[in-house]
C-alpha cells in the first residue's frame, strides 16, 4: 500500500516535471542557445529596429481601440439580458479558435479591393489591405476576444447590489459605471489587457495574409523572425529573443500593477 502511493506520487510530480520542461525549455532555448554577444550584434539592424517599431506602436493603436469598443461590449454581455445573447457570445468567440490564415482571407474578402467593401473604400479614396492599417485591424480581430472575455468575467464579478445601492442614492447610470464597477472590475481588466496585447504582438497569420510581409512597412517581429529564417537564423533567434523579453517586461509589469491594485481593493 505504501510503495503504491509512493509510486502514484512519483508518477503525479513526473507529469508535472514533463509538461513544465516541455512548455518552458522552448522558450528558454532561445536565450541559452546563443552567447548574449550573438544575439545584440544581429539585432543591431534595420530588419529588427523597424519590427520592433513597427509592432509597438500598432499594438499600442489595437489595445486603444479594443478598451474603447470592447468594454461597453463587455458590460452589456456580463449584465444585460437581450434575445440572441448566447449565439452573439459564441460568434465573438469564434476569432479564437478560427485559423489565422483564414482570417486573413476574411478580411481580404470584406476590406480588398474587390470585397465586400471594398468598392466603397476605393470610393472615399482609402486603402486597408497590405498597408499598416491592415496590421492593426488583423491584430484587433485575433486579440479582441480574449479582453473581452476576460472583461466579461470582471464586469460578471462584480456585486449587482452594489450597482443597485449606486443608482438608489440617485447616481447617475454612467457616474455608477466609472465610479463603481471600473474600480472594482480593474484588476481583470488590466489582465485582459495584458493578455490581448500579448497575442497582438505575436500574431503571425492574419497579419502575413492581410497587409503582407513588407519591410519597414507591414513586417512586425513575428514575420521578421520569418523571413529571417531563410537567410540567417541566428537574426531570427535574436529577434525572437527580443520578442520574448518584451512580452516577459509587459506582463510583469501588468501582473505587478494588477497585484497592486487588488491589495488596494482589498485594503478599502
């Protein structure tokens, strides 16, 4: 009975140990694979700077637009009730679990030339595809969701007899939205954010078939790892490197300010 339980604790902690290794030394590859020298000498280019450029400040543009449009969206989903809810929660979730690829042709079919909108948009002069609009939109479409999931679930946490006292003082709706349940939902929101900023900056598929894989225009970081791997896989090993550490600064940041904010909440 006891070397069975041993032997039933040695297997529980070797699956552990298996699947941490597995999802960990990847990652970690990248950084031990080649001396830290290697890696600042290839990033000193023009192929890494722009990517990098580039993916900072389109990421930044997608997280304002998916905080501005999404969280109402959020809202509505964790406290409204409304005929058809459950297939809408369902067709917004569909950008998660969708092929990029086949996002990108989606995109391409409504915002291209010749798409659904596109007669319209080459009426009033404007050209989305293979353009830096294009990276932002790809970017909005694959990361949205996972705020407003995460969103959802915030505005869900939130005491609906809280909301009630709010508006029995005679608070106004919107006072009550930004006085009571932003501060009390901020702590996810802020995760949700994090989270969605994170596979913005990684997202590879829609972004290649949408705006293309253009240099200094539509390349962010993860199709310069791309295209460097066909000429010289260390710059992409660096590029990736440089990728990883971004996105490990950004979520400890998140998390370190999202612990602070739910030590203040649980202070007041």
């Amino acid at each position: 009975m006891f070397s069975l339980r041993r032997y039933g604790q040695f297997v529980f902690f070797l699956l552990i140990f298996v699947i941490v290794i597995y999802l960990t030394l990847p990652l970690l590859s990248v950084f031990i694979t080649k001396s830290p020298s290697i890696l600042w000498e290839k990033l000193n280019g023009s192929l890494a700077y722009e990517a990098l450029m580039l993916s900072l400040q389109t990421t930044i543009i997608s997280i304002c637009f998916i905080i501005i449009f999404c969280t109402p969206l959020a809202y509505c989903l964790a406290k409204k009730e409304f005929l058809g809810k459950k297939a809408l929660e369902v067709g917004l979730k569909m950008p998660i679990v969708a092929p990029t690829a086949v996002v990108g042709v989606g995109l391409l079919l409504v915002f291209g030339q010749n798409g659904l909108l596109g007669g319209a948009l080459s009426f009033l002069g404007v050209e989305i595809p293979f353009t830096s609009i294009a990276v932002i939109m790809a970017q909005i479409f694959m990361a949205s969701p996972f705020y407003l999931n995460t969103a959802r679930q915030s505005f869900e946490a939130v005491d609906d007899q809280l909301l009630a006292v709010s508006r029995t003082l005679g608070v106004p709706s919107w006072m009550t939205f930004w006085r009571v349940t932003i501060p009390l939902s901020l702590p996810g929101l802020i995760s949700g954010v994090a989270l969605s900023w994170a596979l913005a900056l990684g997202e590879f598929g829609a972004t290649m078939m949408f705006a293309g894989n253009m240099p200094g225009k539509t390349q962010s970081l993860p199709l310069a790892i791309f295209t460097s791997m066909e000429s010289d896989a260390d710059v992409a090993v660096a590029i990736s490197a440089l990728l990883l550490t971004v996105s490990f600064l950004v979520l400890l940041f998140v998390s370190l300010v999202e612990k602070h904010m739910r030590n203040k909440l649980t202070v007041n």
